[in-house]
C-alpha cells in the first residue's frame, strides 16, 4: 500500500478499532454506495409504474413498516444467532431480491405489487442488519473506541448513501432502469465477502480493553479468558432449557424498565423523533412554499444536511475527547430547539441552507453519542433485544410525529409544524437536562466489573 493511502487509511481508521471493524466498516461504506444509488433509481420507478399519490405513499410506507412489525423480533434474533452470520445471510438476500427486481425490469414484466414486495422484503432485511450491525460492533472494538467507531460508520452512510450514491443512481437510471438495482445487488454481495472475513473468534464476545488499561502496574497477565457463549457451546454439561420468543422478549423489556437512565434515553427518542417528524414531514412544501425554492433548492437542503453531517463525523473524535458525553447530549438538544425555531421564523433559503448543516452535524453527534452510551451501557447478551426496542421507539415517533404535522400545516399554516417542534423540544429540554448526565453515566457501572475480571 503506497506510504500516503496509508496514512489515510490510518487516519480515518486508526490501528485501536482493530480488523475486525475495518472489514465492517468496509462491508457498510460498499452496501451504502449501492443503498445510496437505489435511494434516487427507487422513487423513478416507482413514478414509472404510477402516478397515483395513495400507491406512492405505499412505497414510503413500506420502509417503515418491517421496522415497526419485525423491530423486536429482530432483535431476539440477533441475540439468539451468530451476529456476524446474520449480516452475511441478510447481505445475501438483499443481494438475490435486488437481482429479482432487475430481473423483472429488464424483462419489462415489472408491476407495482412486484416493487411494493421488494420494498418490504428489502425493509424487513435491513431491520435484521442493522440491529445484528450495531450489536456486533462492541464485540469488535475497545470500549474506548465505541463511539469514534460509531462516528467513522455513520461518516461512510452520509458520504456514500446521502452525497456519492443518489446522483449515481439517478445517472444509472438513465442509462438502464434495472442497472442501478443490479448494481446494488452486486454491492450486497461483496459486502457480505467482507463480513465473513470477520474473524468468528473475535466476533464471538465483547472487546476487551489492553491489559495496559485494565490491569494494576506490574501485574501478572492471566491468560486469555473463554468467553462465556463460546464456553456454552462446546461444554459437555447439559445445556439450559431453550426460552421462548417473548420470554426473550420479556427480558429485554424487563431490563429497560428496570435501567432508568438507559429507560428515559429510550423515552426521550421517542419524543425527539415525534417533533422531528412533524416537523420534516412537511419540508418539501415549506421549502416551496415559505422559502421560494424550487426542486432544486429543496435538493440543497438536504445536501447541506449531510455535509453538515460529514463536518460533525470529523469532528466526533475531538468532541468526544473535550467534552463530556452530557454536554455533547446538551448541546445537541439546544441545537434541535433552535432549528424549530429558525425554520418557524425565517424566509431566508440562506438561512434555512446554514441551519441544515448545523443540523446535520448535530444528528451525526447525537446518534453517535446516544448509541454509543447504549452499546456501553446495555449487557452484551441483551443488546440485540434492548436494541429493537430502540428501533421500533425510533420509528414510531415518526410515523406518530408525521401526520401530526400533515394536519397541523394543513390547519394552522406551513409553520405550524416547526412551532410544534420548538414549544415540544423547549418542555422536552427543561425536562431532561438534568437527567442527561445520569444518562451519559449509565455504563460505567458495568465498565469497572469488566476491568475486575480481566
């Protein structure tokens, strides 16, 4: 590798995230650039088959669905399983679907149930990756390195899905309908390549930190423990009766409750996400309609949204590094309040297009920062459970949020969904901002045990 592209590859991915997450984060950066070029060919073909509104809608919804029906479920899965197998398989069935999809196109025996199906069974696919995803990944970095890891995997989803990959996809759909499907296809199955070259060992339990760190000076190193999962596994002993479904399920619930600082983090997603998507549910018209800017402009928007969020990837390490995880959570909450309430008073697109990329930087930091003090806090045999609950949370604040601000603009004017964000997201700040620093706090607790034992 020549001396420069491997300063840059040290750079963006420093030796301390480890293999195993190169090769993760690898697998991700390709299936987004394939994610990202579908993201503009989906809603052509789509527009190609019908001009109807209702079946449209259809198409949106049936991104959200699985997560809200197979959230859960998904989750008890990806505690129950080999997390780096599901990737793989997953990868491999989006990959054949994709195939059928371009099948059917360049055949010109492509309908509108045939994409409605192959929007759901593609849902249904990244619901069970990314939770099996995200918990895999504090098996394969340092406990310290959580949340840049989280920042270097979600810098790659805004670079290739967000910025590289929509006009691609939008070229490629020009030049051939099922091209970009078929590409996306071929990006799937290389992304599982990469997975599988995941070692399984490493794959197989948490990450631990160096003996440097978790040991007294001058202590002897005791030698390398077994994990638990695997121990279980090749053990003689008889193995435990297997739980059903829901009683895993019951766990994973039973745990949240029980946790109040990871209970209210949970509890503040959905309401944040209930706001947002009131709020963004009418962009599009707010764009035209209070801002004067064509499709275009409304393209810029969230253009500007993401190179925000490349400058708040970037910018992750520092910040973590300067500022405590509480005041990172602050600061991204103040910043939500005061982008409701530009957007409620502004008819500056200059304005609305600088206060996206402030935004964006702050989603890119808050979900980092959120997820990364879960994926601390929350025990490893629970993290695919407490995970779904998240995503099923997450998802229904939007699909709550949404026709809450369809109405609300529909009533009271093309402003009156960001008033709503602004006067919730005021309560919502007053609320929490004490209970911030016992959220940033909440896997401390288990972080010392592990130390112990090492």
């Amino acid at each position: 590798m020549p001396r420069a592209l491997e300063a840059v590859v040290g750079s963006v991915l420093p030796a301390r995230l480890g293999a195993g997450f190169r090769w993760l984060w690898s697998a991700s950066t390709l299936t987004n650039i394939g994610d990202g070029i579908v993201l503009a060919a989906g809603p052509l073909l789509v527009a190609s088959q019908t001009r109807d509104p209702f079946v449209v809608s259809l198409a949106f919804f049936c991104e959200f669905l699985p997560s809200l029906v197979f959230g859960t479920f998904a989750g008890v899965v990806v505690d129950r399983a080999d997390r780096r197998r599901i990737i793989i398989l997953v990868n491999l069935v989006r990959a054949g679907v994709l195939a059928v999809l371009a099948t059917t196109i360049a055949t010109g025996s492509i309908s509108v149930p045939i994409v409605l199906l192959g929007l759901l069974l593609l849902g249904t696919a990244e619901t069970f990756a990314d939770l099996a995803s995200t918990s895999l990944l504090p098996r394969l970095v340092p406990r310290a390195s959580i949340g840049l890891a989280n920042a270097r995997l979600q810098g790659g989803y805004l670079l290739m899905n967000q910025l590289i990959g929509p006009p691609i996809g939008a070229f490629l759909f020009v030049a051939g309908m099922a091209i970009p499907f078929a590409t996306d296809a071929v990006c799937y199955a290389l992304g599982a390549v990469l997975v599988s070259r995941i070692a399984s060992s490493v794959a197989s339990g948490p990450a631990t930190e160096p003996a440097a760190e978790s040991e007294p000076a001058g202590a002897t190193a005791p030698a390398a423990p077994t994990e638990p999962r695997a121990a279980t596994a090749t053990s003689p002993a008889t193995p435990p009766p297997a739980s059903s479904v829901w009683r895993d399920l019951a766990d994973g619930f039973r745990w949240l409750r029980t946790n109040p600082p990871m209970r209210t983090l949970a509890l503040t997603v959905v309401a944040f996400n209930v706001t947002f998507g009131a709020a963004w549910s009418v962009l599009v018209l707010y764009a035209g309609d209070r801002l004067g800017m064509d499709s275009v402009g409304f393209g810029l928007l969230t253009t500007a949204s993401a190179i925000g969020g490349i400058i708040g990837t970037a910018a992750y390490g520092a910040l973590e590094r300067r500022f405590s995880l509480a005041d990172l959570m602050r600061a991204g909450l103040l910043i939500e309040t005061g982008t409701h309430l530009i957007f409620a008073l502004t008819r500056s697109p200059e304005v609305a297009l600088l206060t996206m990329v402030v935004f964006g930087a702050h989603e890119v930091v808050w979900w980092t920062t959120s997820i990364t003090i879960r994926q601390r806090a929350v025990p490893d045999e629970l993290m695919g459970r407490v995970g779904g609950i998240y995503t099923v949370g997450l998802t229904g604040g939007i699909v709550v949020g949404t026709p809450i601000g369809g109405l609300l603009a529909r009533s009271f004017g093309i402003t009156a969904p960001f008033w709503f964000g602004f006067a919730g997201s005021v309560l919502l700040v007053a609320v929490l901002w004490r209970e911030l620093r016992h959220i940033a706090h909440a896997g401390e607790a288990r972080a010392e045990p592990r130390a112990q034992a090492g």
